[in-house]
C-alpha cells in the first residue's frame, strides 16, 4: 500500500457548491475526478493537496449531448461513456480509436474526459484527440464562464488555462459534413502510455479533394497541431505520396525526447509513420461519409 | 521400472471425474482462493499489533554521514526508530546471505543501492509510520556510483564493498567448469565457429502480493511467532535461529496464503529482521509490510547475464562444442539463492538437449550498486540463462549453416537409448525422448504449412516470424551430499496420519506460492493409499506442524517433497498391510493391495480397507509385534539426482514492419514432466510461465540511470504482461517418467518461463530475417526491434 501525504476530503454537490469550496481552501485544494492521475501522484507523494474536493456527485457534468451543429460533452463524462458511444463512434470515430487503447477497463470506468484535459499529461490521448478536433473547453469560476480554444486551453506539459478556482465544466466539438478522424498509438503493452501516436481529422470537399485537415502527435513533443500539414493537404487529393509528404511534415515538427519507450530516432519515425496511417484511416472515414 | 498412471488429459473425456489419486480435478485450494477467502499476510491483525515503515536512500552509492531521528520520535504516534547504529549493538547490522556473503539490514557505513534501507520506523499505525519517514533527517556524501557490470573490474571502478577487509576490486567469484583445454582444441578444429553476445537483462520476479512479515516476540515465554511471505519457511527458522540468537525451538515460522513467488520469497529481507527487532523493542506485534516500489526496487531481482557465446559445428550441422564467459551483475551484496557450491546456480547445463563432445564455462560475478539477489525467479537456479542461451546459439548457428532451426535441434538431440546421459559439465541426465516431443510440437504447430506462409508472407513484405526452441531443465535439488543451501541438506520430510475413520492429513515441508499443493499432493496420497483426495487435508507452511525441508523453489515440490509424500503413503500401506493380517488373521505375505485396500490372495472378498485398518488400528485389535496402535508415518526424502523436465516450443509472431511492435500469434508448448499428477494443474503451470516468458521477452526489465536510479520502480514502468498480450495457450505433451523419482515425476514448475523465451525471441529476429538481423536481445520492445531492423540492435546494458 502506498500511502499518500495527509489530507482532508470534501465532496462537492453541485458545480457551484465546488467552486465555492475551491475558493474557501485556497491554494492547496483540488478537486478530484477519476482520480487515475491525481490518486497515483498522490501515493507518490510527488502531488500533496491539503483539501481534496470530490466532484463524482455532479451528475450535472456527466453527458453527452447533441445540440444543433455540437456535441457537448460534459467534462465528469467517463472514458468508458465516451468509448461505448455510438454517437460519439459515429460523429468521431478518433474519439473509439483512442479510448480503446486508453488504459484498461479499470481505469476507463473512473477516468474522465475532464480529468484527462486538466492533468495535460504530454501522453494524454484525449488532448490530442480534442486539438484534432478543434474543441471548445468551457470553464466556469468564480468570474464566470468562459470558452476557450484548445491552443488556448494548452499551456504546456501539466499546464492548462484553468485557473485554481476553476473547474473546466464541458468540452465542446463541431460537427461537420464529410469529415472522418482517427488515431492510432504504439505501446509497449496494453494499457501503457504512449510511445507515440498520432490522430488526424479530415474534411473533404465535394470533389473528393482535402477541404480541412489537423494532425496532432502525442508525447512526442508537440502541445499543438502539426502546423503545416494542413497547408499541405489541403486542396489535394489523398493519396499515399500526400500521406508521407505529412508523415515528413510530421516528423520534422516533433521534438520527441528519448526514455524508456524509445529513443529519440525511433520517435521521430513514428510521428511519420502514424501519421500517415491516421490520414489514411481519417480520409477513407470522411470518403465514406460522403457517400454515405 | 516405475509404473505411468497417466490418464487422457482430456476435460471432455468424462472418465476423470473425481479421480481416487492422478487425473484432472479442480484445485482443493480454490473455493478460500475465488470467494476472496484466502488469508494473506496483510490480513494477520493481532491484538496490540503496531506498523512500521522503512527509510530507504535516495541514492545509490553515498556514505552515511549522520542520521537524525528526533523529529520522528517527536511525531505522537511513533514508537521506535531503529538506526543501523542499534543494530550495531544488536550485532543484528549485518546479516548473513544465501550465497555466503552479509547483507546490511539497516546501512551503518555507506549506502550500496538506490532504496537500501537507512532506518526503521515503528508506529501505532502505518500512516503514522509513513508520515514519520519524512521526519527523519539523513545527510548523505554521495558517491561516484558503479552502474555498468562490465565496467565493475575496472581499476578506477568505485570500489563497493569496501567495508570488507582487504578488498580492492568488485569481483565476487570467477568460476569455471568443463574441460577447457578439450574444448577449445575441439573448436580449433571444428569446421563452423559462430560467436554471440547474449544478453539476459536484470528483470524482476514481481510476484502480486509484496513482501511482509508480522513479528511477534513473547517476552514472557521467550517466544518469537513470525509470520512471513517466505517460500521456505524451514530454512528461515534455522537462519533467523543462528542470526538472531533465538533458540530454534522458540522460533515459530508460519507462511500463510503466498500471492506469488517466484523465487523473490526465498531470502531474508531486511524488513522481516527488522519486524522482529520491533517487536522484541516495543514488545507488542509488529506488522511490516513493503510496497510496490520497494518490492520492485529492493528485494531480489533476477539474471543481468551478459554471456559471450561461442558454438562450434560440423558444416553438415552436427553440433560439436559450446563455450560461453559469463558476466554476472549480483548488485551490491551477494544474495543469490543457490545452493552452496554452485555460485552460478544451474547455468552448466548451458549445454542442454544436444549431445556434445565439448563445453566448457567461466562465469564471473561482480558487485554493482544495484538491489542484491539474482535469484531462482522461476528459473531453477539460472537454468533459464543457460537455456536462454544454448538456444539462442543453436538458432544463430541454424542461420550461419541456413538450415532449419528445428531441423538441426533434431539431428543433435541427445538420443532416448543414451540416458541416463552424462553431459560435460556433471550432470547425469535422468530420461528423455526429445525427438518424440520435438516432432509433437512440430505436429501441432503445423510446422510445414507455418513455414510455407512465412515463405509467402515475405514475398509481400510482412514479417512472420517462427521460433523454436528446445530446453532440458534440472530441477528438484537435490541429493543431500550434493546440495545444500546455507549448509542445509536440500532433502524434505513427510508426515502422514491416516485418522481413526480413514481420514488423513498429511504434513509436507514445502510451501505453495500458487502452484497448488494441497491438490497435487493429496492426490499422490490418494493414489498409493486409496483414499479420496478431499479426504486427505494438506498442511505446509507452518514450522510448528510440519517436518523440516527446505520448502519450495526451483521447481522442487514435486520432485523432493512429491517423492516424500509417496514413500510416507507407501509406508503406512505396509504398515496397513501388517494390521490388516492381524485383523484378518493371515500372513501379511498373503495379502495383496488394490487401490485402498488389502486383500487375501486369491479370494478378494476377504480383504479390508484402508479406512477399516485406521479403525482397526486405533480400536482394539490385537496388534502384531512391534506394531504401535496407529496408522501414521514419516520420512524424510533425500533425492538420488535431480529430475530433468523438457519440452519443445514453436512461436509464431507477426512484427509490424512500420513501428516494430511484435504480436505473439501462436504459442506451442510440449512438455515432458514425467508422470503427470493433474494435467489440469500441470497447465497452469505451464499457462503461467509462457506468460511470464511474454513479459520477459517483449517488456521486462530493471534499467538504471547512470546516477543508478532504478527506473522500474512502478508497474507503469516496470510492464508485465496481461492477457491481451498471449495468445491461446497451444499446449501437448509427452510423459517420460523419471527412472529414480518414486513416482516418476520430474516438476513443472518453471518449465514454460525457461522455454518460452527463447522461443519468442528466436521467432522475433526469424521474423527480422530480410532486414539482416542475427541476434538482438530482449526485451523485444517496439523501439528496440525498430533499432534491429535499421542495423542498430544493442545490448539493452
Ligand atoms: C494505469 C493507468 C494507465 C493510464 N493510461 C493512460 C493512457 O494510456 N492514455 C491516457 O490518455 N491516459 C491514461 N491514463 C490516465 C487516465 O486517462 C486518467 O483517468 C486521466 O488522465 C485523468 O482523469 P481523472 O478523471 O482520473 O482525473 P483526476 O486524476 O481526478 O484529476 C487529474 C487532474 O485534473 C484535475 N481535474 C479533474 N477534473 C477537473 C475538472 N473538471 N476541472 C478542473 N480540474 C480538474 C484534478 O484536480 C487533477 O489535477 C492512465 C491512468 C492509469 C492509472
């Protein structure tokens, strides 16, 4: 048993009742989701609030919902909700791609979309997943609420915008016409973080060439899209010379670095290679729609 | 000649149901086991029972300079700190290892290892305990640490063991056997001579359950009950008794239900020394159990061989001779559980299934600033280096002569009309047919067919890899004038009573981690006495109620203990067979025995059971001469030689060309354990260690920055495998029964950890073929066959 640095525990009731509560302990309070990042942190006494506060009461922040041309997705939603989905499969089909490979069922069934975006772990999944896709955080604190863009929601590894007194409340995604996404990671083993992966959305034109596209990498080095590749693509019919045209742009934008998973070469290798396995899983998705 | 009770092992074949002694039936254990009932060490609560938590350095190689401990003495909960300094004057700071050497409990001196343990904190709970470990003030003059075992020899090379008179370098022991003047005229000659670093890097046995210990010293009777995650429980009251001074008749040693071994429960920790000194202080129970992070980073790892391999052939494949220097990394003490004149365990029999006219090893072991151990993990005393090895080469050489791996194991088995086969290095084999198993795994695997699609799967640039390999283990140590471990006879003892209704318990020296003793070994009584095996309770692991023997590691149960348990069957059936002609009024020479029962010649009618006999023999029969009024007995078993399992392993793995990460396809595994008791548990075993093989081959692996931080001190970095990562288990086998074991068993235990990897590995760089590559080393990690495809394999230390 590993034991975590002594702390008090709360549990919130509503988003306003754990704003508040973030207020009233200050500095050295934090709210608790899942718990499959912060509760390890903790044991390894490398993370030691004094307050945690409990937000797995508010109900309120857990669903997924269609409202007109989004979907809103709360940020208490479960990653095990997000990879049973239909809807969500359907609209996004990165969002199956990389819960599947997101841990294990265990921490799956705790871990949150919410909780995944804050701890802006570097080998985070879905914060790859929600640049790809260009959503919108909404965070709610005590001056308000606010909408914020990924490339403004992204401060750096275990950075984010959201402030202590904040709580980040829903994710936001766009829905859009012939449009197809994907994603893809090597690990060591199941349930291990990511050596590297990448994920990739796609929006056709009606004449079947590339209208919009967005490469993002994981713990690869990169907090954002690969910036180019959009340019690239875009007008361009998909082919395989485009594809390792982006796995070049890809790999050149990474700034891996080297440890247990691999070295630095090998790194750069799969920023190519995955990209261009997600560009063609993510244009053969958005080809589908369209006929569909 | 011993009698195969072998029965079909098939699970439909419907005539197994509750077999009387051999055959497939569901673990005895397993009800506690499925409904969380079992009782492990972390669920002993006594009353007044206080916790503890251990200091360990942040550093790996740093004198000690001073330890402060008022702060924690101050915290309101503690109620002992304990320093090296105590222990000094305890004469308890050092203590004595498996192979001969001392171990620090807490350091005095000078840190050797990045998480030795520093100071000792007693509490009121384990909170407490913990929390009071940031309390304590160490100051530490940090030392150029000794990482690289192959730098440990170096003339500038940090010296470790300095405390240690006289001692100017890091080397622990050079040993040699074989004949190394024949072997290398034989090389000198031979047409073919390939070499190959091979490389079995430090991994760790990582068993579920983590080590503990609950001490509990009566000061009034002078009585020490320690209860211990130990897999031999025997031979630590004999130890604990010399260490700590406790008369052994005070000493009562009691293993509970073991969450996984592996060998990692064989020594003695710090923690468990430390647990009683605890308890002897404060004079109330001491619970002490480690975590995750200091299982993995402190207690016994297992390899860090470096072998240079060289084999030596005929150019038509006729395998002539096989030499090796190895490189062994022991840490910073030397605790490897061997026994005593074997500082490298079992590796001589790194000449393995092939009949050789030459072999010859040294092996050198050196101190690093590393966790000590080296221990047996599930690996018979490093016969999993040695085969790991001996395959490799065969498969390197199969590529220098192109021919095909299994081919050329075939054309140099040894032959079955051979055995029993003396090997070059001493061993005396007992039986095998290896050809037999070999051509049954090739027969399952669809070998033939797997090679064809490989043949077309290249044309299209994938990558299908078949590996084979084929090991002989020598497990089951061993005869007393041979083996001893600490000066202690590796021979185990048997207890039976046959209870007044002919119910029995039977009492055995050995301690199961898992593997399923209280089955298997019911089930051996049941087949010489009759008596059905949930009649017949098995009871280990507590020192105040069984007989001494050295308990179980090195795949040894079955084949010492298993041997026990026979003959102490078969001496209460003679003893049967003397009450039952009392009983019947008949000469005992004109009885004759069918399972569970004795019987007059020639009219079977007249006979009694051996239920009737108990009855008899607690009850008022006139007894025989010399007879006692009982139906109990007991025997201690000292092997004649070890026992020799084998198998024959196929892999299939596919590797993606793009990012190198390998599937396991297909696993084939043939096994040869002699007589089989339980195929079903026998597959467990099997089931297991193939697992195990897995993680080895493709994750596993204690690294270690140059500072010497251990990087594997989680399960998020130190992977082992699950069950997405195996396939289904393809399993057959073959039964050549032991010609000296009582019953012709041979031990399964550790069969499938030591075949499966070099099958895996064999498969991996098969699969690796068009782009080169001979050799790389595990583990087989994506990046690192990525690195093998581009040219770049490397040692991984
Ligand atoms: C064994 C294991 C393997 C894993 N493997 C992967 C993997 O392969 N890929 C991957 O992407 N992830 C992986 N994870 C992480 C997993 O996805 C976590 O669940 C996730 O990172 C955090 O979600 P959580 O709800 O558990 O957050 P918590 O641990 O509860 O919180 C994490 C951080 O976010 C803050 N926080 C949480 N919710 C909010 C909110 N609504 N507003 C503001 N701050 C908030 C917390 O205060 C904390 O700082 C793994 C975790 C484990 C334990």
């Amino acid at each position: 048993m590993q034991i975590p640095a002594p702390f008090d525990y709360v549990r919130a009731t509503s988003v306003d009742n754990a704003l508040e509560l973030l207020a009233r302990y200050g500095p050295e309070s934090r709210v608790v989701a899942g718990g499959h990042s912060l509760l390890p942190m903790m044991k390894l006494r490398l993370s030691r609030p004094e307050w945690l506060i409990d937000i797995n009461d508010l109900y309120e922040l857990d669903f997924i919902l269609r409202d007109g041309n989004k979907l809103r997705v709360g940020a208490l939603t479960r990653h095990t909700t997000l990879l049973e989905s239909d809807e969500v499969a359907a609209l996004f089909p990165i969002v199956r791609d990389a819960e599947l490979v997101i841990a294990d069922p265990v921490v799956r069934n705790r871990g949150t979309i919410g909780g995944s975006l804050c701890q802006a772990d570097p080998a985070e999944d879905l914060s790859t997943v929600c640049d790809v896709l260009a959503a919108e955080a909404v965070i709610r604190g005590p001056r308000g609420e606010r909408i914020l863009s990924m490339s403004e929601f992204h401060r750096g590894p275990y950075e984010t915008a959201v402030g202590q007194d904040e709580l980040l409340c829903e994710l936001r995604f766009g829905i859009r016409p012939r449009t197809g996404s994907a994603y893809e990671k090597v690990e060591r083993r199941v349930g291990d973080w990511a050596v590297g992966a990448a994920g990739a959305a796609v929006t056709l034109a009606a004449d079947g060439t590339v209208d919009d596209a967005a490469v993002g990498l994981t713990a690869l080095g990169l907090d954002h899209l690969v910036a180019d590749a959009a340019a690239v693509l875009r007008g361009r019919r998909p082919d395989e010379e485009l594809f390792a045209q982006a796995g070049r742009l890809a790999a050149a934008a990474c700034d891996p670095v080297a440890d247990q998973r691999g070295p630095v070469d090998y790194k750069r290798h799969l920023a190519d290679e995955l990209t261009q396995r997600v560009l063609r899983r993510a244009c053969a998705r958005a080809a589908q729609m369209q006929e569909g | 000649m011993t009698v195969i009770h072998d029965r079909p092992s098939n699970p439909a074949a419907g005539d197994e149901d509750r077999p009387i002694g051999y055959g497939r039936i569901q673990r005895k254990e397993d009800p506690r086991f499925v409904r969380g009932q079992g009782h492990y060490l972390d669920d002993i609560v006594l009353p007044g029972m206080l916790h503890s938590a251990i200091l360990r350095a942040p550093v790996a190689h740093a004198r000690l300079v001073s330890i402060d401990t008022t702060n924690a003495l101050a915290h309101p909960k503690v109620v002992a700190v304990i320093t090296g300094k105590d222990l000094l004057g305890l004469k308890l700071a050092w203590a004595p290892t498996l192979s001969a050497d001392v171990q620090a409990v807490l350091v005095t001196d000078k840190v050797r290892f990045q998480g030795q343990e520093v100071a000792f904190v007693v509490a009121e709970d384990r909170y407490a305990a913990r929390d009071a470990l940031e309390l304590i003030d160490v100051e530490y003059d940090v030392l150029p640490p000794l990482v690289d075992a192959r730098k440990a020899l170096d003339p500038d090379a940090p010296v470790i063991r300095d405390e240690i008179e006289g001692r100017t370098d890091n080397r622990i022991f050079d040993w040699e056997i074989g004949d190394k003047a024949e072997t290398d005229a034989v090389f000198a000659s031979a047409d073919v001579v390939v070499s190959q670093e091979v490389v079995y890097p430090r991994v760790h046995p990582a068993p579920l359950e983590t080590c503990g210990a609950v001490a509990d010293f009566d000061a009034v009777n002078g009585k020490l009950t320690l209860y211990e995650t130990t897999q031999a429980p025997h031979a630590h009251r004999t130890l604990f008794a010399i260490v700590a001074g406790i008369p052994e008749h005070k000493i009562r040693i009691v293993s509970p239900d073991i969450g996984g071994g592996f060998g990692n429960k064989v020594g003695i920790y710090p923690g468990y020394i430390l647990a009683v000194v605890g308890s002897i202080v404060s004079g109330r129970p001491v619970k002490w159990v480690e975590d995750r992070s200091e299982n993995l980073m402190s207690t016994s790892f297992a390899r860090d061989y470096i072998m240079q391999g060289d084999i030596a052939a005929t150019k038509d494949g006729k395998i002539l001779a096989l030499r090796t220097h190895v490189l062994a990394d022991h840490g910073a003490f030397n605790a490897t559980a061997q026994p005593t004149k074997n500082p490298a365990g079992f590796f001589s029999i790194f000449t393995g299934s092939y009949d050789l006219k030459a072999a010859y090893c040294s092996v050198t072991g050196v101190y690093t600033n590393k966790a000590p151990g080296g221990v047996a993990y599930a690996c018979s005393f490093r016969v999993t280096e040695a085969v790991y090895l001996v395959e490799r080469m065969v498969d390197v050489l199969a590529r220098k002569l192109n021919m095909d791996p299994a081919e050329l194991r075939l054309k140099n088995f040894i032959k079955p009309e051979q055995f029993p086969y003396a090997n070059k290095t001493g061993w005396v084999y007992d039986s095998g047919n290896y050809e037999a198993a070999m051509r049954l795994s090739m027969q399952l695997a669809g070998y033939e067919d797997l090679r064809r699609e490989q043949a077309e799967k290249r044309e299209r640039g994938e990558l299908m890899g078949i590996g084979v390999a084929f090991f002989t283990e020598v497990v089951g140590a061993g005869p007393r004038k041979h083996f001893d471990i600490v000066g202690l006879g590796m021979a185990d003892g048997a207890e039976l009573r046959v209870h007044p209704t002919g119910k029995a318990v039977v009492r055995i020296s050995v301690q199961s981690q898992g593997q399923g003793h209280e089955t298997t070994f019911a089930q051996i009584v049941a087949e010489e006495l009759g008596i059905p095996p949930e009649d017949i309770e098995v009871v280990h692991g507590d020192t105040d109620q069984t007989p001494f023997g050295l308990g179980t590691y090195g795949s040894r149960s079955t084949p010492v203990s298993g041997g026990a348990v026979a003959l102490v069957a078969r001496k209460v059936r003679e003893k049967a067979k003397l009450i039952a002609g009392a009983m019947l009024e008949t000469r005992p020479e004109d009885l004759e025995w069918e399972k569970g029962r004795w019987f007059v010649k020639g009219d079977p009618s007249v006979g009694k059971t051996i239920a009737e006999i108990a009855m008899g023999a607690h009850g008022t029969v006139a007894l025989p001469e010399g007879v006692d009024g009982n139906l109990d007995a007991e025997v201690t078993y000292d092997p004649p030689n070890l026992t020799f399992p084998f198998g024959a392993y196929i892999c299939v793995v596919d590797v993606d060309p793009g990012t190198g990460q390998v599937k396991v396809r297909r696993f084939v595994a043939v096994d040869d354990c002699g007589t089989r008791i339980n195929p079903m548990i026998i597959e467990g075993q099997v089931h297991g260690g193939l697992t195990d093989g897995v993680g080895m081959a493709l994750m596993e692996i204690i690294e270690f920055d140059e500072a010497g931080n251990c990087l594997a001190g989680s399960f998020m970095d130190y992977l082992i495998p699950t069950a997405m990562e195996v396939p289904d288990w393809e399993t057959g086998f073959t039964v050549t029964p032991s010609p000296h074991h009582p019953i012709g068993a041979k031990g399964i235990g550790e069969s499938a950890t030591v075949g499966s990897p070099p099958a895996i590995v064999n498969a991996v760089v098969d699969a690796l073929a068009p782009f080169g590559v001979t050799h790389m080393d595990m583990p087989c990690t994506p990046a690192r066959v990525w690195a093998a495809m581009q040219g770049r394999a490397r040692p991984p230390i």
